[in-house]
C-alpha cells in the first residue's frame, strides 16, 4: 500500500511541476506571439514542444524506479490534463481539438522516456 501512494506523490508532483512549467513558458511565449504574430501551426508546435519537454523534464526529475515508464506516462498525462483544466480556469476555456489524443500519446511517451533516463542516470536497477 505504501509503494502505491509513493507512485502517486511521484506523479502528481511530476505532473504538477510539468504543468506549472508549460503554463510559465506558454506565457513567455504569448509575449512573442504578441510581438512577432507567427502563424498558427507554430504556435501549435512550440505548445506542444513545451508540453513534450515539461513531460520528460519533471519525469526526469520526479518519477524513481519500479515501473518507472508507467509512473512517467502517467505524469505526463496528468500534466497535460492539469494544464487544460488550469488555461480553462485562467480564462482561456476549453480548447480540445481533434489532436487532443495525439496530444496525449506524445505526453505518455516524453514521460516515459524522461523517468527511464531519470532511473538510468541515477543508477537504479
């Protein structure tokens, strides 16, 4: 029981590192969409990018051995999941578009690699 709410805190702070991180660099970056006006595929791109490096970054960081690539996937899920709700609260509603689930593969998967390379860095079997 108390490997699953350690698994847990591992992904929830991860997610909720990874969020709080895309929310800042998404507002870094509406600064430049504001200045520069790029187009809306790079926008989508440089989103996604954020979310994918959050996702792999704070797994990383966060997620310790013993199914580390669920427990990664998982975070990175619940980041990009945490960052919809909290863009909806901030005022920009609900923006799913067809994507959406691809959206969430690429969270899963950058999670995933993040918290095998955070175990193998650290040396944990």
């Amino acid at each position: 029981m108390e490997k699953r709410w350690k698994a847990a805190k591992e992904i929830l702070l991860a997610g909720t590192a990874g969020a709080i991180f895309y929310l800042f660099a998404a507002a870094v970056f509406a600064v430049i969409v504001r200045a520069y006006a790029p187009p809306q595929t790079v926008v989508t791109a440089v989103n996604w990018t954020f979310k994918a490096l959050a996702s792999l970054a704070f797994s990383l960081l966060f997620v310790r051995k013993g199914r580390a690539i669920w427990k990664g996937a998982a975070a990175g899920v619940f980041s990009c999941l945490l960052s919809l709700l909290l863009f909806a609260a901030i005022g920009g509603g609900f923006r799913i578009t067809a994507l959406f689930p691809l959206e969430l593969v690429l969270a899963a998967l950058f999670g995933g690699i993040g918290a095998i390379l955070g175990v193998k860095l650290r040396k944990e079997e």
